[in-house]
C-alpha cells in the first residue's frame, strides 16, 4: 500500500512540474488533453493538479467548452430529437414505419407515447 502511494504522489509531482514548468514559459495551457498527451501525463491527473493549483491560488484556470464531433453536427443539423419533432406532421401522430430512428430510437421513446404503434 505504502509503495503505491508513493506512486500516486510522485505521478502528481511529476504532472505539478511539468505544468508549472510549462507555465513559467508560456502563457497557457489552452488545452489540458493536449497538454497531457504531449507531456505523456495521464489527463485525469493534470485536471487534478490543475484544481490543486487553482485552490492554492498558484494558477488562475478558467473553463472552454468546446464542441465534440456530435456537437458539431448536432449545431449544424439540428438533434435528433429536432430531427424527430420536425418529422412529427402537424396533425399529430406519425407511424413507427415512416419514421426513421437509426441510433437514437431509445432516447427518442422519453420524447413520444407509443399507442397502437403510433408515436404522439
């Protein structure tokens, strides 16, 4: 037990270094995946280290959300669920049949009640 906590410590000095070493020359760290990947640290670790740093008030770390490859699609298209509600007719009702669901047919079902295999 004693050897492995010695690991986990040395893995958090190591990602420590190597953010504050990075940061003495540069000024950011625009993106903590990358940073990790190219230091060869685990990415779970330097966010850790990163809260750490922030909570002792060595860092100042501010938050990006960026758009994943779904969310880009889903910003360009529309959701499935956009997708499903447009298909939806304004009488109503639609048949199973003539609505295509591909992948997302489980999350849609929250969406629409089912009766005699029409979705409202």
């Amino acid at each position: 037990m004693r050897g492995s906590r010695a690991i986990c410590l040395y893995i958090s000095f190591m990602s420590e270094a190597a953010i504050l070493g990075f940061l003495q020359n540069n000024e950011s760290i625009s993106d903590s995946g990358q940073f990790a990947a190219e230091h060869n640290l685990d990415h779970e670790e330097v966010k850790n280290v990163i809260k750490s740093l922030q909570g002792f008030r060595y860092i100042e770390a501010k938050e990006t959300l960026v758009l994943t490859d779904d969310g880009k699609k889903y910003a360009a298209e529309g959701s499935p669920e956009i997708h499903f509600f447009s298909a939806i007719p304004e009488e109503g009702s639609i048949s199973k049949d003539d609505l295509e669901f591909g992948r997302h047919e489980g999350r849609l079902k929250e969406y629409a009640e089912i009766r005699d295999g029409v979705y409202y």
